[in-house]
C-alpha cells in the first residue's frame, strides 16, 4: 500500500510539473541585438524610421559633418550627432535613432567637442536618445541601407532578367539552396550564424512596365550564344538585387569550351578603401530576343563599379567576356588578347602587361589565396580656396554647329581639370540652353573633376535659338536651389558661354538673378561686329547681364580656336570670391543697430512691442559673423550696450538675446544715444558691410539731435527714425538720412509698430539693389 501511495503521488507531482510547464522549461525573452555602425554612416543611409545601433569609439576624431542641434538633419553622422547632443562619449556606445520631418532650419552650435554646422533647410531631421530601449520594445537587429548604385533592369513580357549592381544592406544572408556539386577539395571548417530572415519571393516574376522608365541607356547589347544565369531576387530598397552567388568555385554554361568561375571573396578582410560590405556580383548577359528592352529604374546615374577590386585586370577582362576579345581601346594596340586560350580556370596573375604570357602564368583548378593591395590614394576633396558652386550655361543653338559645340565641350572639360571640383571646394554644373534651358549636370551630381570631365563627354547638343535671358531666369529660379545641391555658404556663380549674341532680352532676368546673390559672368565668342550690332535684340547685352560692368566679369573671344586661351583667367576670376559682390545681397551685407527708447514713458507693456518690431525686422535678413550682423542700444539719460556686432552669429540666439532685454526707464537723450551707438557699434562694422541705423523713440529728446545724427551720415550711416506717439517730427527728420520720406516713420500708437516692417525691408534692398554697377 505504501508502494501504491508513493506512486500515485509521484505521478500526481509529475503531472501537476508538466501542467505548469508545458514546455518544460521558461520562454525566454527575446535578447536585442545591437548592430555596429561607422562613424561616417548618416541617418539618411538607412531606411528605417526608428532603430538602435552601436558606434565605435575615436569617432570625434574623424570630423564627419553634423548639422543642427538636439534635431539634426538626416545627412548628419548619426555617431556625431550623439555625442554632440551628449547621449554618448568620444568612447562609443548605444544610442537610439528616430527619424523625424524635415525643419526649415538647423542651429549650428559647439557641445562636447563635436562643432554643428547650420543648414537652412532639409527634407528628413532625426533625434538621439541613449540606446536603452522601453521594456518590450525590440529594434530590428540588422539595419537596412539605402543603395548607392543605379539598378539595370531588363523587362519582357514573361519574365524579368535582373542584372543589378546595387549595395546591399550588411546583414547576414541566409544559406541558398543550390543543385551545384560540390568540390572535392576539403573546405576549411567556418563558424555559421543563424539568422531567421523572411522567406525569399518567388524566382519568376512579372514585369511591372510602370516600375520603370525606358530609355536608351547606352548598354552594350548581350553576344549571341551566351546563356542566362538567373538567380532569386530579394527585394532591398527601391530596385530589386540578385542573390549573392554561391561563395563555392561554379562552371558557367555560356561557353563549353572555356568555363567561367564565379569568383569567391579573398580570404583576407577587406581593406578600409573598400566601399562597404558588399557580396560578389556576377555579371550576365542573356540571349538576345524580340520583344525586351533595356531600362533603367529611378535611382541616380552612377556608372556601376566592378566589385572585386582584388583581381587583376587580365582576370577582369577574362571573367567578363569569355575567350573573345573587344576591340582594343589602346592607341598603340599594345594591349593585345590571344584569342584561344587552353581550357581550365585561370591563376590570378599580378597586372597585365605587354610581355606577360598567360601561357606561363600557370593554371589549377586550385585558386591561390590572394594578397591584399595597397589601398588608393583618397579623392581629392576640392581646393578650399575655390569654394564656390559654379554653373556653366553652353550654348547649344543650331547656329553654333557641331565643330564648335566640341570646342565648346573641351573648353568645359579643362577647366573641371583645372579647377579641382571636390566637396571642400567648388562644385560645378552645367545647363545647355537653346529655345529652352536643360540641366546636364546638376551642382550635386559630381564630387571630382574626373567624373565631371566623363559627364561632358555624353552631352549632345539640342539645337535651337540662343534664349540667353531663359536660362539666366532658369538658374535663379531653379537650378540654384538646395535640392539641386546648392550649399548655401559658397557663392553662387554663373558663366554664360554665347556664340556671338542672344536671340532674347537679357536686363530683367539678369537683375533678379544679382538680386538673388547670383555672380553673372559673361564669355562672348566671335561677338558682334560693328556692322552686326544693328542686328542685336538688346544692345550692350553684356553690361546688362554681368554682376559688374569694371571689366572683371565680361570675358570676350575673338576666335572660337581661341577659346582655350580663356580657360586661366576664367578660373583665376571665379576663384576670387573677395570680388564675387554680387554674393552680397540687401538681406546678407549689413550691420544694423537698433537705439531703442528705454524712457519712462514707453511702459514696460509696449517696451515689449518694441522688442517685438525689432524681433519682426530682425527676421527678414541672413544672420552670421559674415552675412548681416545686428547690435542694440538702449537709452534714457543713459545709454546700454545690449549686445554688439557678431556677438550672436545666429538668428535664433539673437532673436533670444532680444527677447531678453530688459526694461531700463528714465529720461530721454536720443542725441547722446545716437553718438554712443557711434562709438560702441559702427566704429567696429567691417568695410564691406552697409551701416544702417534704427532709432526708435516716442518723445521729444532732452538733448540736440542734429550734430550727431550729422556725425554719423557723413560716416557713412543709413538712418532710419520711428517715431510712436508724441515724438517730434522735426527731430525725426534731422535723424533720418535724405530723402526723410524714404527714411522717417510716424505711427500714432505702438500697436501699429508691425506695419512699417515690410515697408523698412523693402526700402533697404531698394537702396542696396539701385547702387551703381561699376
């Protein structure tokens, strides 16, 4: 009985164990995995919302641009950022990414050690939080990056035949299953990660002609006899990839008679000048048939890079076209292919030269473990000196022709070489107009002179009339702009390349575009004659388009075989941004003080009215140590220095600072105000910037106005009077600078402050705006 007891009760035990657990032990938790960034990865290279991620330590070194404070626009580094916004230190750490709208501004500032830089505007912002995240939240594992390369697509009207050079996202692939045998050779034991990753979509899949813009993309036709290697896509990003090929030795069938191995990656790691975590890409072409044509998904024309830097040239040459040699592209021919080569898989050799035999060169079916190559020089980043964004305006009207619409190209093409194109230094463009402007090259599409000097070669000439003043519209209106890639601090510049003279009216287009901040330089070839000028549409088009009329931006040619001649001192004039004058603008060359009435009967309510006007005023203008800078005075018996020229350089730190002026209440002496604004303010205003002065007051002054507001127009001084109330009118005109009708304001009340904002921004660029040309 004792037994039976035992029994029951153990499997009574056993019972209840496996009713409380069925499983038979606790779920655990799902454990976040943390993926590792660089320093230089921006927020706008990975296309999730909201994410986490590990930066590496010695980031502040590196100097990777960030833009903004607390949000930060999405071009910034995401390491940066955290620790300028203090959510990590120079050694690294979590930190928690969460992509936000784009802002109309970003404030630059200086927070532990990482300097901010202010960008006017953006189309996507992010935050930072330390990398802890809530309880139950789990952020993806793997970070998927935005592709940097353009995707070739060819549609049928069954099938899709992919063949995509595009970067693919640093996560771990999962194994594909293949019917490849495999080698007999013994494979060195490898440690395999498990990662659970979406199952893959179907191989076959239909074309989606609306996916995609046909267009004659310029791609080499496939050979005939080749066979199609196809391999299930996946999709990442906007456009659709190959799966990476198998990483084991395979035999192509497009050839019998000489296979073809898909290259596994070298065993040693990839260099630091190596662009990413990339897989082997191969390379296929299909048969040609009735009925496909080639198109180019929506992603930038960046030409596709080979992806396996570590093989030499000869393999290169080898992998891509089988035994058959193209043509020699060598002027000497040197360079010569045999054009039977013995069966079996080819040993990479060094470099191809003149005197290598493939036939010494060794062959095995055994591939060699690679040695790593010294990494390229980096890219030059632009001469510093030249920092401008330039853009070219060729003329591609029929009356050119094409002999000289080549000169004109070469022209283009030697001063990107001479000019050092880089992101630190000038960035170049081009637009070719004839009856109507068409950008070839936008400010952004290039980094370097040599990927510009590439671009110039595919430009094809669009005929037409020479409608100068609707491509000097086009640029004010269009081309420079921020989602074109203009930069905001490099000055503006336009080079307008003609063929004897325009068909249009320059004068109007070409004053909007230097009241735009835009430099107008002007290359006449083969300009009119004395006889021809009877047959000009605008006569003395070139004083009336260029920034200045001193001769510095007016550059004519008398011969098109001369053009050349005209490429160093083009260059040297561009690059001379201290007389690039046309970048000053009314809203971005001043320095404005404002003297402000502190006096007893302001009122501490309307003294905030009045800092509310200079707040309104203060809005309208481009606030930087070298853009317009702003000082304030206020008085009563005395006077008070607020704050001085540059001693906030930028618009929401000196909005702040007006904001925080107090109330100081007395008498009122605006004749010593104005001497002290004299003395404190303008006798440290730089030479290039126009003094402009801003007295405001609602009474009559205890003190003379007349020989100190005297004082400083001879200095130079625009003055602007704003009387409120019971101020005398009298006393404003002597302040104010001739004529006093353009320069004396009356409001009868402080409520009515607001209304003389546009009216004083309006008179200031109309007087900057009227200054001579010469």
């Amino acid at each position: 009985m004792i037994r039976s007891i035992t029994v029951v009760f153990y499997v009574f035990l056993l019972s209840w164990t496996c009713w409380a657990k069925p499983n038979g032990s606790k779920n655990k938790k799902p454990k976040q995995v943390v993926p590792d960034i660089e320093c230089d990865v921006r927020a706008g290279k990975i296309n999730l919302p909201e994410f986490i991620a590990k930066c590496p330590a010695h980031c502040k070194e590196t100097k990777q641009q960030v833009y903004g404070t607390g949000v930060f626009a999405s071009i910034s580094s995401i390491c940066n950022a955290a620790i300028h916004s203090g959510v990590i230190t120079n050694s690294g750490g979590k930190v928690i990414v969460r992509k936000m709208a784009g802002q109309n501004v970003y404030k630059g500032s200086n927070a532990n050690g990482v300097r901010s830089l202010s960008l006017p505007k953006w189309r996507e912002s992010f935050v930072v939080s330390v990398g802890k995240p809530k309880k139950g939240v789990i952020y993806p594992s793997t970070l998927d990056y935005a592709p940097s390369r353009p995707t070739y697509v060819k549609t049928g009207p069954k099938d899709t035949r992919l063949a995509a050079f595009t970067t693919l996202p640093p996560t771990i692939a999962p194994e594909a299953t293949t019917t490849t045998p495999e080698p007999t050779t013994t494979a060195a034991p490898t440690t395999t990660t498990t990662t659970t990753m979406p199952p893959p979509p179907p191989t076959t899949t239909k074309a989606r002609a609306a996916v995609h813009k046909i267009r004659d993309a310029g791609l080499r036709r496939p050979e005939a006899g080749s066979a199609i290697r196809r391999q299930p896509s996946s999709p990442v990003g906007p456009a659709f990839n190959r799966a990476p090929p198998e990483r084991t030795p395979t035999t192509s069938q497009s050839n019998s008679a000489f296979p073809r191995r898909d290259w596994p990656p070298s065993s040693y790691s990839r260099p630091d000048w190596f662009p990413g975590a990339r897989r082997p890409t191969d390379v296929s072409y299909a048969v040609p048939d009735s009925g496909y044509a080639w198109s180019e998904t929506e992603t930038p024309e960046i030409p596709a890079r080979d992806l396996r830097p570590d093989i030499s040239e000869y393999e290169r040459w080898l992998y891509s076209f089988g035994p058959y040699p193209p043509r020699s592209t060598d002027i000497d021919g040197s360079h010569k292919m045999p054009l039977h080569l013995p069966h079996g898989n080819v040993e990479p050799v060094d470099a191809w030269k003149q005197d290598a035999n493939p036939y010494e060169s060794g062959f095995s079916l055994r591939e060699p473990e690679a040695l790593p190559r010294a990494p390229e020089p980096p890219a030059s980043q632009g001469d510093p000196n030249c920092k401008v964004d330039l853009a070219f305006l060729m003329d591609g009207s029929w009356s050119i022709g094409k002999r000289r619409f080549k000169i004109q190209k070469d022209f283009l093409t030697e001063v990107a070489q001479v000019i050092n194109v880089g992101m630190a230094g000038p960035m170049m463009g081009i637009i070719q107009y004839g009856d109507e402007p068409v950008t070839e090259i936008s400010l952004r599409a290039h980094s370097s002179s040599k990927d510009v000097k590439s671009a110039i070669d595919k430009i094809v000439q669009k005929g037409g009339m020479s409608n100068v003043g609707k491509a000097l519209s086009y640029i004010n209106k269009q081309y420079f702009s921020d989602a074109n890639g203009n930069r905001g601090g490099a000055p503006n510049v336009a080079v307008v390349l003609v063929d004897g003279w325009p068909t249009d009216r320059v004068e109007e287009a070409s004053r909007l575009a230097r009241e735009s901040g835009i430099n107008i330089f002007f290359v006449t070839i083969e300009g009119p004659d004395e006889n021809e000028k009877q047959n000009l549409v605008e006569a003395n088009f070139v004083d009336k388009a260029v920034c200045r009329t001193n001769g510095f931006f007016s550059l004519p040619v008398n011969s098109w075989f001369a053009l050349r001649k005209a490429v160093q001192p083009l260059v040297k004039r561009v690059c001379d941004t201290d007389r690039l004058v046309c970048s000053k603008t009314c809203i971005n060359a001043n320095d404005i003080a404002f003297v402000i009435d502190g006096s007893s009967s302001v009122g501490t309510g309307n003294f905030r009215t009045v800092l509310q006007f200079v707040a309104n005023v203060t809005r309208e203008f481009e606030i930087s140590d070298t853009d317009t800078r702003v000082g304030a005075v206020q008085y009563t018996y005395e006077q008070r220095l607020e704050f001085a020229f540059g001693q906030y350089n930028n618009k929401a730190e000196l909005l702040n600072a007006i904001k925080r002026i107090n109330y100081w209440s007395g008498g009122t002496s605006t004749g010593a105000a104005i001497t002290f604004a004299a003395e404190q303010l303008f006798s440290k205003s730089k030479p290039n910037k126009r003094k402009i002065m801003i007295v405001i007051t609602d009474g009559r002054s205890y003190d003379d106005v007349r020989a100190p507001a005297l004082a400083v127009h001879r200095q130079g001084v625009i003055a602007y009077s704003i009387g409120i109330a019971w101020a005398a009118q009298d006393e404003l005109e002597y302040i104010a600078t001739d004529p006093d009708k353009e320069h004396s304001f009356f409001v009868d009340e402080f409520d009515n402050l607001y209304k003389y904002v546009p009216k004083i921004i309006h008179n200031i660029c109309q007087e900057f705006n009227s200054q001579p040309r010469n």
